[in-house]
C-alpha cells in the first residue's frame, strides 16, 4: 500500500489513530498522543507491512467511508465482487461516566455483515518501541496480549481468537466485535457494552457540537475542523498538540520532517482563538490551567516555545532508525529541539489566551487579581525582549533576528495586560502597561517599516517579506484602512503568493529554498482580502482551498502550489483554524436566512 494523507481521524483526547481509504489504522500511539506509535505504517516506508491494523474484505470492489453526523466516529463500507458488503464502525470511547470523563486508552471496531457471503480476515500488526516487533500471547478464549515497555495492549473479541491471531480468513455471519485496551479482563458482555460505547460516545460528540455557535455557511467545515482540533487537546492536561503525528515531510525528500505531538504556546493560542470564536469554552478552560502551570513553573523567568503535554520542559529530539519514513522519506524524528530555541512571540501569546479569562462571565472559573499578577511577570517579560533576536515564528535553526511578528506579540502582551487591569478597576496597572505598548509600538513603526519599499519588513534589520506580518492586521497592531498594511499586502501578494497559496517566505533557510506553500498563510490572506474590501476575491479563494481537503474534510499543513498535493504533519491545527476563522469572518448572518 502507498501512503498518502488521505486519512481519518479517530480518538477521544486521550488516545487517537489515523485510517485510511481502506479502512486500515495505519497510526496511532500510546499511552496518548506523544507516544511510542503502535500503529507506525504511516512513516513505515514505502510499502509498509507492519504497524497497521486491517479487516480486509476479501475480493474487495469498492470502499466507501463517512464519519457518523457531528462525531470522529468513522463508518467503512466494502462490497466485494460477488455482491458481499461489510460495515466497519471504529471508534475510540468517549464519554461521561460517574461524573468523570470516561476516555480510556483504547480503540474499538465494530464489523457487521450488510449482504451476501463476505469473507474477512483480521490484521493486527502492531509495532513497539518504535518500529520494532511486539511481542505477542495468545491469553485465553476471547483476548490476544501485545507486550510492550510502553503499555501492554489486550485484544478483547468475540472473533474466533485462533483465527484472528494467524490472520486466517473467514466468513463474517454476524456481528464482531474488538475492543483494543488495557491488559485487563473486559467486565460485561463484549458486544452489547460496545454498542452501549458506542451510542454514549455518539451523544457526547452530538451534544458537544450542539453547543457550539456556528456560521450559517460552511457548516459542515466548521464541524469537523472543530471536532478534529478539539481531538488535538489532551484532555487530562488541556495542552492542545500541533499535530497528530510525527516527521510527514514539509515536501518530498526535504528533510524538513518534524515531531508536532507536543504544545507549542504559538499554535494553542491560535486554536483557542478559533474555538472562542465558536463558543467553545471547555477547551479554552483545560487550555488556561495548563498555561498557568507553565507560567508557575517558569518563576517569572524564561518561556519555551513549547512544551510536553504533560508540561514536560524537556523533549530531546531524536530519530527513530527502524522506521524509515513516509513513503520512505526519513528521518523519523521524536522530539523536537525547538523547545530549547528563544520565540518571544510566546509571552505574547501567553497572555492573549489568558485575556478571555478574565472578560467572560460563562467560565466556570473566573480569573482574578491574583492571575493577572502572575500574568504581569509574563508581561515584563515581553517588556524586556520585544526588541532583541530571536529564531521566529519559523522556528530557524541557525540564525537569529528581531522578527516584526515576535515584537508585535510582545506589544500586544502590554496591551491586553492594559485591558485586563481596566477590567479589573486597577487604574494604576492600566496605565503601566499601556505606557509600554505605546512604547513598544512606536519602536516597531520606526524598526519595521521601510520607506523605500513602502512596506513593513518582517525583521528589524533587513527588507524581508514574511506571511507572519499580515497577522498585524488580526492583533489590532495596523487597522485594514492603514495605508502601510494595504501596501505591505501588496508586497507580499507579490513576493509570496504563488497562484491561490502563499509562501511563508521566499528565501532560503536551513535547508534551502522551501517549495511548498503553508496553508494557514493562505488563511491569513484570505482575511486580509476580506477585511481590506476584496470579499468575492477572499471567497472564491477560500472556496478553492475547501477543495484541497481531504475525503475526511481537513488539512495538513503544507500544500504543492502546483499538483495541489497535501504535505506535513496532519491534521494540522493551524489549517484548521483557517478553515474555521475564514468561514466565520466571510459567512453571511443567520439572520439572512431565518
């Protein structure tokens, strides 16, 4: 099988796999997200044998595949030649039980006969230890053991075992069920309690959409962008990953292949917006008590860029030799160095996250004088480094500079320190933090823009065009109508614009000139058009972008400008936060048509 990311998402922020256009699980890793991969074929190489999970259908004709309405729980059809037709249902369960969030490390399938005669068999070909094999035990009548130093995994199924264990093919008369989880004896009749799974799981997803506040156009965008970045927290802690996975290539051969299972501060802030935007406050409450845990930890001193889902500070980088990579393109890497890199956009971010905080009366927790104190050390922080280098948003390895977008996010650290004391009755505090954006803000007007080009250069030293300035515009920093961002647009339309997708930048970085297109940068755009009076440009192109999703309705993170091929890490959350803001900013009212 050749891999590609036409894939669909699965999970209950706890665990979570990919499946592809077979109905094969082909990632997936455990205990959560940042795991050892027990489903590794994704980045398996060219024609993967192991690590993936299939029930083939045997003579299969045809595939079709939905997720259930308004859930992650996939539906996979077969029909063989003969007219034989299976359902597959996977699934990993999430729900409330006993007043707690019942989301276990586990996966379930469910496989039904629909006509004829079908004949199945079962693979389970687990790695360990990345990549390596697992060791596996036949335990009894009804379970297979997969041992590991990770986690020791139990297949539970009423399947007849023997068969399943030597991947024997069989006729599929009636209902299976596997349920894949903790090495423990599986409590209750097998198949009844995963249809009970099952429909719990289906009205928890139902009732968490419910409650989201939607645009009356791309509805269907906005659901399933929503579901997938809130797949992307960790429910335990409330950090949100980048990505689901690990070392997909920015493009083909590039060795730009990075570990995006871990908590940047950048790409939370940036989901956390998306999801206030649709009124979903759970995963900005988990999200605020995890940050404060890093800006306790970090004592007013030093804020990583990124972090561990369990707040680990530390996460070395890494390569995974006995996997040699998607379609064979390595190196696999796990870790990521960036988290011991200077970004001091991540003070900004820091406190816009936490602003909401204190404003909406519907949180459960409101934050206080105490949290802004604590904020304060972030902003003083912001204060002290919004003019010195550092590796950028880009994340670059070998040079540092002043970058524009990290001194803008320091400046709006100061400002909504301001809005936070107003808020609070603390007139002095307001004051103070307002006097230091007005100074950070005229160091940046007088730092970033270049006369001679009539536009803000992302660095302070050079003339450089960069897609992160056009987020000057989205922090309040430039207003639409400000001749100096309708010119800078235009430079960088001109520079970075690459027929409906944008570069991030046009020039050459650790590993040479980059030749794929980042799809939040066409986002970012796509806003800009809008909001600077070129509306049916922004959504004619923001329909075209719709079309670049895959079957599951998503998108990873880099785009080819010329075959339109999907590449990096997936599904990305910052794509997804594209799709989201931009149908919110260019749907028509509800009111329009009610």
């Amino acid at each position: 099988m050749t891999m590609s990311l036409d894939l669909w998402p699965i999970g209950n922020c706890q665990v979570s796999a990919l499946i592809d256009t077979c109905g094969q699980f082909v990632w997936g890793c455990v205990p959560r997200v940042d795991g050892d991969p027990f489903f590794s074929a994704l980045v398996g190489g060219a024609e993967p044998t192991s690590g993936l999970w299939a029930i083939d259908l045997e003579e299969r004709e045809s595939t079709s595949q939905h997720y259930l309405r308004n859930t992650p729980i996939l539906v996979t059809r077969h029909r063989d030649a003969n007219g034989g037709e299976i359902e597959i249902v996977d699934f990993c369960p999430y729900f409330r039980s006993n007043g707690r969030s019942y989301r276990p490390v586990a996966f379930a399938r469910i496989v039904r006969p629909l006509a004829g005669s079908p004949r199945i068999r079962v693979r389970l070909r687990p790695t360990c230890a990345w990549g390596g094999d697992c060791a596996t035990m036949a335990g009894g009548s009804n379970h297979i053991r997969y041992l590991s130093e990770t986690m020791t995994l139990r297949l539970t199924t009423n399947a007849p075992v023997g068969i399943v264990a030597e991947e024997r093919s069989f006729r599929l008369e009636q209902p299976h069920y596997f349920f894949l989880g903790p090495d423990e004896s599986f409590v209750g009749d097998l198949a009844a309690t995963l249809d009970q799974m099952l429909a719990a799981t289906t009205a928890e997803w139902r009732g968490w959409v419910r409650g989201l506040a939607i645009p009356v156009e791309w509805q269907d965008v906005v659901i399933r962008s929503a579901i997938t970045l809130k797949l992307c927290q960790h429910e335990e802690t409330g950090a949100i990953v980048a990505a689901l996975t690990t070392s997909i290539p920015e493009h083909a051969g590039s060795q730009r292949n990075w570990d995006y299972r871990y908590c940047w501060i950048r790409d939370a802030y940036y989901t956390v917006q998306a999801l206030n935007r649709l009124g979903a406050l759970d995963v900005l409450e988990g999200y605020l008590a995890y940050l404060r845990n890093i800006v306790d930890s970090a004592k007013g001193g030093h804020i990583q860029p990124l972090y561990g889902v369990l707040g680990e500070a530390t996460l070395e980088e890494g390569e995974a030799t006995a996997l040699t990579g998607y379609r064979g393109m390595g190196p696999v890497r796990i870790g990521n160095a960036a988290y011991s890199q200077v970004q001091h956009d991540a003070y900004g971010q820091i406190v816009l996250s936490n602003t909401q905080g204190f404003l909406d009366q519907r949180l459960l927790r409101l934050s206080g004088k105490a949290d802004f104190e604590a904020l304060e050390k972030v902003g003083e922080r912001a204060w002290q480094l919004f003019d010195q280098p550092d590796a950028g948003l880009w994340e670059l390895r070998t040079r540092q500079s002043v970058h524009t977008y990290s001194a803008a996010m320091c400046w709006a650290a100061c400002d909504r320190l301001a809005n936070v004391a107003q808020a609070l009755g603390l007139a002095e505090r307001q004051t103070f933090w307002n006097e230091r954006a007005s100074a950070i803000r005229e160091r940046i007007e007088s730092a970033a823009w270049r006369t001679e080009s009539q536009r803000m250069s992302a660095t302070f030293s050079g003339d450089d065009l960069d897609a992160s300035v056009i987020q000057l515009l989205d922090l309040r920093f430039l207003t639409p109508d400000d001749p100096r961002f309708t010119s800078t647009l235009a430079a960088i339309e001109v520079g970075l614009r690459r027929g409906s997708h944008m570069l991030r930048y046009a020039t050459e970085d650790d590993f040479g000139l980059p030749e794929t297109a980042f799809n939040v940068c066409t986002f970012w755009l796509i806003e800009a058009l809008h909001l600077t009076g070129r509306s049916e440009e922004a959504r004619a192109l923001y329909e075209e972008m719709l079309t670049r999703r895959t079957q599951a309705g998503l998108l990873s993170e880099d785009i080819d400008p010329v075959t339109g091929e999907l590449w990096g890490n997936y599904p990305q959350t910052y794509s997804l936060v594209g799709l989201i803001n931009c149908a919110v900013l260019l749907s028509k009212p509800w009111n329009s048509v009610r």
